[in-house]
C-alpha cells in the first residue's frame, strides 16, 4: 500500500470512489485507507472556530503525511496497512518519536479536532460491522461500526457512514466508552484534485457533542485547487 487524508477527520481526509459488489463492512473501510494511500498532494487551509482561524498545511507523499497547524509543532502520520502510526516531529532533519497516546485526546490549536481526529485511527480497529443502509448528512450511505479494541484515546465505538456513490465517508460519529455521542464530522464540500484521478475534502464541520447536543462547532477548511465535486448538506 502506498498513500490520502480521509482526514478525520481524520482522517486528515481524501477521498475516492468505491464500486462495492456488496456492503461489506471491512473491505469498505479497507477502501477508504487504502485511498488515503494513494495519493500525492500538497494543501493548506485553515481550522476554524468560533471566527478564528489557524492555519494548516498537509503535505501526502505514498504512506507519509505531515501536518503544520499554525505555531503549534509539526507531526507526521505514517500510513500502513493495519495502522496508523502518529509521530512528534522533534527538529528540522526530521527526527521523530512516537506521539504520547495519553494527548490523543487534546484539541488541536484551541479547537474541536483532536489529535486522534486527524489520525482517523479508528478506520485501523478491526471488526468492522454492517449495520445497514440510512441517509446521513444528506446522501444515502451504507453505516459501519467500529469498536475500540484498546484502551487509548476518548472513543469506545465510532459510526461510519460511507457514501453509496463516491465510496468515501461521508459523516462520523464518535461515542465514549458508555456510549454517550461526543463528536462528529460531516464532510460539506469535496474538490477535485488538480491530476484529476481523485477527489478530497475542501470542508468538514466537526460537532463536540453532548449527547444529543451540540456544544461548539469547528470547520476544517483547504483552498479549492481544482474543480469542485458535489456538496454535502450545507451548514
């Protein structure tokens, strides 16, 4: 596998179509990381919330991602097959070390979006389950759960839902382990990318949740480098 940025969220996130024969769970999200290793490309945007904005640059090259958000220091997500490895950019040669799993949990410049947001480490837990087909954030998708098999970071169970056409996710739904919902991703707006052999997220809204209840709202944001893809439901 080589590799994109579903990115949370997170998958830092890219997307690209999916031609399922049938829903199986695991091969659909197998998909979509296997997406994120397929791409090359260079972005910046920002992360907002609540009228502030700080800026982001992401960098993809085959299985590597970085990740500037504005003076905060710089990391680095390697992307395999069966994980997601997180990485502490320690000085300007590059040197690296594993990313602490006790921050998974903090919010990224003040904001909505965690560490293990942008990881979409979730996509990586196995046993992926089908739960059915249901409309979520205004398109048809097919719904997956996925469970924590460990003890790290702040979610017990994720829903995913995986649009019909485009293959990609298209709204996230995170839950603590008593299952109380804490945290979802919509995706708003996809674009084109400028080689035009796939697409990715030009905006997502990130919803802190308190259960039923939104607290705050956060919006990751790239500048349009190509042609626009359809919208998701709007703001």
């Amino acid at each position: 596998m080589k590799a994109i940025a579903a990115l949370l969220f997170a998958t830092a996130a890219v997307v690209a179509p999916l031609h399922a024969q049938q829903p199986d769970a695991a091969a659909m999200v197998r998909s979509i990381r296997l997406s994120a290793t397929l791409q090359q490309m260079e972005l910046k945007g920002s992360v907002r919330k609540d009228n502030k904005a700080t800026p982001v640059h992401l960098f993809v090259k085959e299985n590597n991602m970085q990740f500037h958000i504005g003076n905060e220091k710089p990391f680095h997500i390697r992307m395999g097959d069966e994980k997601a490895e997180l990485m502490e950019i320690l000085d300007a040669k590059g040197a690296t070390r594993p990313f602490p799993s006790a921050r998974l949990a903090e919010p990224v410049a003040s904001t909505d979006v965690s560490y293990e947001d942008l990881t979409l480490r979730f996509l990586y837990w196995p046993g992926a389950k089908f739960e059915g087909e249901e409309k979520a954030n205004g398109d048809m998708c097919y719904k997956i759960r996925l469970d924590n098999p460990g003890k790290d970071g702040a979610y017990g169970v994720v829903y995913v839902w995986v649009h019909k056409k485009w293959g990609a996710f298209w709204q996230i739904r995170a839950h603590d382990r008593k299952g109380v919902p804490i945290k979802e991703f919509q995706v708003k707006e996809v674009m084109q990318l400028p080689d035009k052999k796939g697409f990715t997220i030009q905006q997502m809204r990130v919803n802190k949740l308190a259960g039923d209840r939104i607290q705050s709202i956060t919006y990751l944001e790239f500048e349009k480098p190509g042609a626009a893809a359809p919208k998701g439901r709007g703001r």
